[in-house]
C-alpha cells in the first residue's frame, strides 16, 4: 500500500526532525562559540538530507495511490497534510535549502557576538543576506503555487489564508485603536498619579529566579519528564514533542523578564508536548 511507504517515510524523516531540533537547541545554550560555522555546515547538510529525501519525485505517485485507498478519517487527514507539505518543499531545490539554512545559522550566531556591542551597522549585511534569500524564497514559491511572493510564504503557516484578508483584521483593529489607546492611556496615568508604582530595587539571584520559573512551569502543567529549561540569549521554545528545549534569560535587577519569558515559552512548550 502506497499509504504505508508514506508513514514509513514520515517516521524516518520525524527522526531526522528530531535531530536537526536537538542539535539547533544545543547549538543556541550549551555550544561553544567556536563551534559555529561547523555547526552550520552540519545543519546544512542535514536540511539537505531531509529536504532531498522528503521531495523525492516518487512521493508525489505515492500520494496519488493513497488518495484512493481505503483509509480512515486520520490517515485522510495525514494524507492531505503530507500533500500540503510535499508541494511546498517541491517548490525549493536542495542546493536552496542548504545554503538558505547555512546563512541563517552563521546570521544567528554574528548577532550573539555583537549583540554585546551594540554593533547594529557590523550585523546588518548578514541580516540583509537573509532578508534577500527569503525573497528569492517567495519568488520561487510564487512561481510554483501561483500566488502571490508574500501569500506563498504565508501558505507554509497558514494554508488557506491570504494576506488580503489578514489586512482587513489589521485595518478593522487600526481603526478601534485609534480611539481606544488614547483613552487607556489616560485611564493608565490618573490610576498611576493616585497610586505610583515602586520601582524594583532589590538583587534577585539567578537560582531564585530559576527555582521561581520552575514552579510556575510546573503550576500550568509542563511535563519535566519531556522538556527543560536552559538559559540563551533570547528565549524560546524548540526540540520536539517528546523532549522540548525551552529557555529564558536572566536580569538581576528585574526578576519579571525571566518570569514572562518562562510562561510565554511555556505555552508553546504545552502545545508541543500535547501533540499527538
């Protein structure tokens, strides 16, 4: 059955996501910054490896023989996403996916050293190589789905949607913000006048702050036995389902920054472990 060698070929490249999710986590907390440009040349090669395998020509008659096998609702359902994402992927060469990853990761790891700096003018030509390879992304994705460049990225997240349609949202919300933020902010300052806040003056330590983002994470639900949390420049969420990577980072003087990034991080960490 061609609906078989699919899910067998979903499971391997399942395992080739999981690696390339471990090893992008460890690559943003524990890796050493000399590390970097063989940590990049390695996720290339793995992205490659994944993309050539997954757009594979024989897939597509695998698809077309599944569609007409006796299947039940989920593996219907698996079916039309598997489809979703093999013309996506389809619509990139190897090469593309490589060298795109490639600039993205040596991109990420510039912006950690002159994060420190302050040194925008030393990090933008590698933000600008980014910014035009996901041009030429959408140009090619453009020309494959017949859409438009911005809809032809946006249909890898939110298929079906269109960016006309998200505009009317963002046009509706421009329209009640425009009466409604001035008279907030008035409210928000005659509650401060009466009620000044306290600006926080203490030293709050890391293990404090740590043992603190732990709890919460435990009071929402997060399962320890599938996930941690580290510490990274800028917090997020990342591994797979069975072993989620979250992080924050800390401020001495203001333990709410930790605190609010752990929850946020947690959410999509929740998401992640309710997954079937």
């Amino acid at each position: 059955m061609s609906y078989a060698k699919l899910d067998a070929l979903g499971r391997k490249l399942e395992s080739l996501e999981h690696a390339m999710a471990i090893l992008g986590a460890d690559e943003a907390t524990h890796m050493a910054p000399g590390g970097g440009e063989k940590r990049a040349e390695a996720m290339a090669a793995l992205a490659g490896i994944y993309h050539r395998q997954a757009s594979a020509p024989e897939i597509a008659d695998w698809i077309a023989q599944a569609e007409g096998e006796a299947l039940s609702e989920e593996q219907q359902a698996a079916l039309r996403e598997f489809r979703r994402t093999y013309v996506n992927l389809t619509c990139l060469p190897t090469e593309f996916v490589e060298r795109q990853t490639a600039t993205r990761m040596r991109s990420e790891q510039l912006w950690r050293q002159l994060r420190a700096k302050n040194d925008w003018e030393g990090f933008r030509p590698a933000l600008e190589a980014v910014v035009d390879l996901v041009r030429e992304e959408a140009q090619m994705r453009a020309a494959v789905l017949g859409l438009s460049p911005y809809d032809s990225l946006m249909e890898q997240y939110d298929p079906g949607n269109r960016a006309a349609e998200i505009s009317a949202v963002f046009s509706d919300l421009k329209a009640f913000l425009g009466d409604f933020l001035p008279e907030a902010l008035d409210v928000q300052a005659r509650r401060l006048a009466l009620r000044p806040l306290r600006a926080f003056s203490a030293s709050y330590p890391i293990d404090r702050q740590r043992a603190l983002g732990l709890a919460a994470m435990a009071g929402v639900g997060f399962d320890f036995e599938h996930g941690s949390l580290s510490v990274s420049h800028h917090p997020f969420c990342g591994g797979v389902p069975t072993d989620v990577r979250m992080t924050t980072r800390y401020d001495t003087g203001d333990f709410l920054l930790a605190l609010m990034a752990v929850l946020h991080e947690t959410g999509h960490a929740l998401y992640e472990q309710g997954l079937p």
